[in-house]
C-alpha cells in the first residue's frame, strides 16, 4: 500500500522506526555496498584508526534513510534525493531510531520533501532532507459487464 | 596549523582535478546483489525483487534502491586488497597520508537521482575534487575536509546520480577525547529569550554583534531592558544607540543550582553597567569566580550561542589594556 500523495500534509510525522545496530547489521551492509574498509569490519583495526569500535558506513546510512522513507511511502514513491550530514557514529549494541516530518510538497511535481533524523544514545547519526516523488496512479477504468 | 605552504600548495593543486576517470562498475545490475543488499538493510519494499510487484507500481520490473548505486561502482575486495586504484586519486590520499591524514571519516551525502537502475543497466562513475580544507580541529582529530562530486551514467551515456561527498581525513589520536563521539554531542540549546515586538530590535542587532541602548527620542534618557514607553517623559518615539562596549560589574551572583544543561557551572551572571549609563543582566567569561570584583572593568564580546540566538558577555579588562 502506498500513501495517498493528497492527504499528506505539511508538519505530518512519520512513526519512528527504531533499528537494532547490531555487528550484523554493519558488516552485512557494509559488505552489501562492496564497502571493505576494515573500520566497518574489522574492530581491532578501527581502534587502531582512532574510533572506538566498527561503525556503519555511509552507503547504508543513506540505505537506511531510503528505506524508511519508501516504507512510509510505500511501493509506488520514487527516490529523487537524499542528502544527509553525518554526526556520531553507528556503533555496535546502540539503537537508531529513525524520526520523520514533512517539510514540503509540490502538488505539481508530485514530490514531498521529508526531514529525516536517525538518532542513537550519542546524538543525531543522521540528520538532513529527503525527497520522494509519488507518481500519478493509472486508474484502471471499471470492467462492465 | 600546518605552515607548510609548499604542502599546501600540493594539496590545492588537486581542486577541479578528477581523481577517479570514469570507471564502468564490474558488474551489470543484478538481481543478486541487490537482494544481497536489501536484506542487509532489512528493507521489505517488494519493487526490488518481485518483478510483478514492481510493475503493478508503473516500473519496467525490478529496480535497484537508488541509495544502491554508488555499490555498482566500488572497485571489489581484490582492488581493495591490492591497495589504492592507481591514478590521481592514489596521488591525493598518499599526499594525505604524507600530512599524517590517514583516518578517514565520511561527513556528507547529498545524493540526488535521476532514475532508478534496472536489471541489466551498466553504471560508471567518475569523481572530480570540489573543495580541500585548510586543517581543522575536530573532536576526532586534527584533519581536512576534501569534498568531491561523483558522476554516476548508464550505458546510455544518461546521469543516473550526483553525489556530493565530503569526508575528513584527520590524524589519528589528535581529538579532543579517546570517545570521540561522545564529546560531540551537542549540548543543549540555551533557553530562549521572550522576544516581543518591544525588544526585537534589540535581539536583532545582537545577532549583528551591535550591542544598542533603547534611547527615548523626545527626551533622549537611555533605557534598558527595552520598553515601549520612555519611564521619563511617558513618549512612546525612540531611536538606538550603538554601545561602546565598556562598562563595569555592578553586581554578581554565582551559580551552582539548580543545573541547566545548556550551560557551564559554576556559572557567572552579572549586572553590568555600561559607560553609557544603562545596566543589563549578563555572563561574565574569561574571569573565575574568586577573581570578580564590584566595579572590575569588563568589555563586551559575542556569544553566537547557536544559529537562532546570539548574546552580549563581557569579559575583564587586563590591566595593560587599562
């Protein structure tokens, strides 16, 4: 089921969706983004380069804002932009919790420009702007007898 | 600060410059890693890998997420394992490790789309230097900003993506604290003023560092805090005045309770009183606490506390600057 790009309204929130950072979930997609700098794998090496643990890289933050975004949405949006600013790190045992709101539409582009936050126990991981595009539906006309 | 300038010259020869010529990704688009990566994203949206549910939504069939493509570009583990790609981004990041720039951390990401990859769809990418920092301190360490903007086209010759990337490459070990993220946890905001049509004026030329004096201009006594009558000659017209920035404590206090999270305690407000006469409540920086006297000359400076709210302090005068 997608939202109906009608009723969406400016200051509208989207549930928040709380995601368990587990070692899993940073090296399976971190490897997922063919990414195999050993900071997102390899936690002895990551001390050794200043970060406290392994942590998540960017493609999967961005991953992450992409799914949220089109979860809400569902199936029929269409992701024109993510832009994000990266503040505390992803580390193993956090939660992030993914935080949304609607900043603007353009009712003739058919676009919703969301703020999207992902936040975990040090701060804000994410922050920044999303925009879908929800194309016009085709409505099939009604078969008659 | 480095004052390598030769260094740095080196460095800001590489602006403009594309470090990585377009490269074709080593493989096609494919069902395979893109269920490889929506499954470690754990995301559910059927337009990935059903074909007929991505139809029913107006797509050709399966799509790539968009937030995907830049893997169809990454060079694999065995180039990664052989080390850098050659060419001039080799020359950048060695350049960088010769400045002891070898940590590096992404900051940025703006990604727009052009259209969604579909099976079989070829991507390249290509990445020029936008900006080089000059050496920064930041909690995780004494480093450099670099932004580049990556290109990504299909086998069409068609811009399917820009990125705008910005990482810091920073020295190991330099940061403000062994827990880097922590110490970058924004404290809280300061609470915020009561702004009013009456003292408005007064706020905004704060944030334009220009500290001013409500003058009443049929009588011309100063006033503070900003009203809309004169409490002189009851006129209700006035005009500013712009404050020299000298003035003297009046009176103090010490705070230690109850604890607000956007400041530091033990905390010092004070009343001063400037040259021009008027008193206002303040924060006196630079000074301890034992060290504050009554009538201690103080000169004004600026708090941009955040981007919403900026506030006069004042700090002592030394006496060589008496």
């Amino acid at each position: 089921m997608s939202i109906d790009f009608d009723a969406v309204q400016v200051g509208d929130t989207l549930p928040d969706d709380p995601i368990e950072i587990t070692r899993t979930l940073i090296i399976a997609t971190a490897l997922a983004s063919r990414d195999y700098q050993d900071v997102h794998h390899d936690p002895v090496l990551a001390v050794e380069r200043g970060s406290k643990d392994i942590f998540m890289n960017i493609l999967a933050s961005n991953g992450m804002v992409d799914r949220y975004v089109t979860a809400w949405a569902g199936p029929n949006a269409r992701v024109n932009r993510v832009k994000i600013r990266l503040g505390v790190s992803n580390y193993p045992g956090d939660t992030m919790t993914m935080k949304g709101t609607v900043l603007a539409k353009d009712e003739q582009a058919r676009t919703i420009d969301l703020e999207v936050v992902g936040e975990n126990s040090l701060g804000n991981h994410l922050s920044g702007t999303a925009t879908i595009e929800l194309p016009e539906t085709i409505e099939l006309p009604e078969v008659t007898a | 600060m480095s004052t390598d300038t030769s260094y740095e010259e080196r460095l800001q020869a590489f602006v403009g410059r594309e470090v990585i010529a377009r490269r074709k990704g080593q493989d096609a688009v494919n069902q395979a890693m893109i269920r490889h990566w929506v499954e470690a994203m754990l995301d559910d949206n059927p337009i990935y890998t059903d074909a007929e549910a991505a139809r029913a939504t107006g797509r050709n069939g399966v799509v790539a997420p968009v937030t995907m493509t830049q893997a169809w570009t990454m060079r694999g583990l065995k180039a990664h394992l052989a080390g850098t790609g050659g060419g001039a981004m080799s020359e950048l990041l060695a350049l960088l490790d010769e400045g002891g720039y070898t940590s590096v951390v992404a900051t940025d990401s703006d990604f727009e789309f052009h259209r969604e990859l579909e099976i079989g769809d070829e991507v390249d990418a290509d990445e020029v230097v936008a900006a080089i920092s000059e050496e920064k301190a930041t909690g995780l360490g004494i480093g450099r900003f670099v932004t580049t903007v990556r290109t990504y086209r299909d086998q069409h010759d068609r811009v399917v993506a820009v990125q705008n990337w910005r990482t810091l490459r920073f020295k190991p070990g330099t940061g403000r604290s062994a827990k880097p993220a922590e110490e970058e946890k924004p404290r809280a905001l300061r609470p915020r003023p009561a702004i009013n049509l009456d003292n408005q004026f007064w706020f905004d030329a704060a944030k334009e560092h220009r500290l001013v004096i409500q003058r009443c201009a049929d009588c011309g006594q100063l006033r503070h805090p900003p009203g809309p009558a004169c409490p002189h000659c009851q006129s209700f017209d006035w005009d500013t005045l712009e404050a020299s920035g000298e003035g003297t404590v009046y009176s103090y206090i010490v705070a230690h309770h109850p604890p607000h999270p956007a400041f530091e305690y033990p905390l010092l407000i004070a009343v001063v009183e400037l040259a021009e006469g008027t008193r206002l409540t303040t924060n006196l920086v630079g000074v301890e606490p034992a060290d504050v006297t009554i009538g201690m000359p103080v000169r004004l400076e600026w708090l941009d506390a955040d981007p919403d709210l900026t506030l006069p302090v004042f700090r002592p005068v030394t006496e060589q600057e008496q």
